[in-house]
C-alpha cells in the first residue's frame, strides 16, 4: 500500500506492526513523510497520534529493499546521510527531520562502533542550524561547552572528543554493553551544541536488523529538556513481517516544555 504523505489513516496500528509490546487505540492516526531512496529501497518517518490528537510514537521506517546495496566506504567517504522530511501534517512532535546516517565501517571509538550501523539522529532544529554546526575557528570554545548537568542522563557522560561536525556533541551511557566487552547491537545517544540539547539518537547495527528481533528498551532521560516536544521513555528496533519493514521508533512520548515550535 503506498502512503500519502498528506493524509491519516483511521486504521489499527497493530495491523500496520507500529505497537509491537504495547496496545495503542485502534481510533490513532498514521501520518507519514515523503519517502527518500536509501540503499535499494526507501526510507520514511510515520508519526502516530492517539485519539486525543498528540504523538504517541515516531519511527523511521525502511522497506525490506533499503538494508541491500548500501554505499561501501572509499578513501574519500566514511558516512551518508539520508535526510528524512517530518509528515507535512498530524501532530507537533517537536522533531524537524531525521538524520539517518549510514556507517559502512562504523566510526570512533575504534573497537566499539566500528561495524557497519545506522545513527539515527531525530534533530530538534532545523536543517539550515544543524548543517551551520561547526566546532573550528572561533565557534570552537562556545561549542565544545559541555550541557548544563540538568540535560544529560544520570550515569551519562558527554565527552569533548565526541564533537562532531554538522552534528553535536553526543552524551554517551557507559553502562551500555558494547564499553564492557559485549558486541555492539543497539543503543541510545543524545545529542548536544552550544549546551542545548539538540538531537537524541539511537544507533542500531545492520547485522542485528537482519535477525529481524523486535525489542523494546527504556531511555534513561534527563531532568530537563532545552526545546518543547515529544520525547521518548523507550525505543524499538523491530521487523514488521506483514509488511517487509523495519522500524526504529521513540515510543511513550511524554511532552517537556510549551507547544512544540516545530510544524511536523
């Protein structure tokens, strides 16, 4: 079935694979994004309402055609991104697009990340802000600040050397299996500049994609958030069988702040 990316469907979520562990109302709307080529296949974000009209869960979604024929890394490129638009209409989440970025070889620290991965970036600022992220010249001081500790997860830590351009500095959990000797599989980042909080951010491999598991798992939150939305309690990795899709989705959305400014 092709989804417009105009329109909500009046349709059970749980025929569509969005609320594997959890029941939502069968009166929820599905809006969804304009597709972007990824790999062989296609990419989209879908954002879920309740029937009191507010999110519920976000996800980015990737047909079964999108994990074959990813780009391979060359000596002049490490990383794509794939910027994935919001749905043009449902519900202010507070998310202005997602940034889906593709690791061939994944990245620092060498030995933890460096396996093939997604980064999945759902960005609080626009597009123009982020790409505008520098940590050079004289922005560097200002930038490299670490976040007020009000932001940052308990047990999380937010390294300086984790700065990266166009993206932020990342709040890392090192508690998280892949700093004490397990394979990385998933996790959950934060992401950070001029000590706000500017994107959060699960990291998922391809290898653990393809076994097509499907799991829940809590988000360790801050005390604060710095821009009003929906953020999330748990997140999913999980295969939709019905529909040949993969998804990886914020869910238990909880609202911090004001009315989010963003449209989508």
């Amino acid at each position: 079935m092709k989804l417009s990316s105009t329109s909500a469907w009046r349709v059970s979520v749980l025929m569509l694979g969005l609320a594997a562990g959890g029941a939502q109302a069968s009166g929820a709307h599905i809006f969804a994004g304009d597709p972007v080529a990824v790999g062989n296949g296609q990419a989209r974000v879908i954002v879920v309402d309740g029937s009191n009209g507010t999110p519920t869960s976000v996800h980015v979604v990737l047909d079964g055609h999108a994990l074959e024929g990813l780009p391979q890394a060359t000596a002049d490129r490490e990383s794509w991104e794939y910027v994935l638009p919001m749905p043009t209409t449902g519900p202010r989440t507070g998310y202005d697009h997602i940034g889906l970025d593709w690791n061939p070889d994944g990245h620092r620290p060498a030995g933890v990340y460096t396996v093939p991965h997604f980064d999945v970036h759902f960005y609080l600022i626009s597009t123009a802000e982020q790409q505008a992220i520098t940590f050079t010249g004289s922005a560097r001081e200002r930038a490299i600040a670490p976040p007020d500790p009000s932001l940052v997860p308990v047990g999380y830590v937010v390294p300086p050397d984790t700065a990266e351009e166009r993206m932020g500095l990342h709040g890392l959990d090192p508690a998280s299996g892949e700093f004490h000797g397990k394979p990385f599989t998933y996790t959950f980042l934060y992401g950070y500049h001029d000590r706000r909080l500017v994107f959060v951010e699960p990291m998922i491999t391809l290898a653990y994609l393809r076994t097509r598991a499907d799991v829940i798992v809590p988000v360790k939150t801050p005390a604060a958030y710095s821009l009003p939305g929906y953020y999330p309690t748990r997140y999913r990795m999980g295969y939709d069988a019905s529909r040949d899709e993969y998804h990886v989705a914020l869910l238990g959305l909880r609202r911090w702040g004001g009315e989010p400014l963003s449209m989508q």
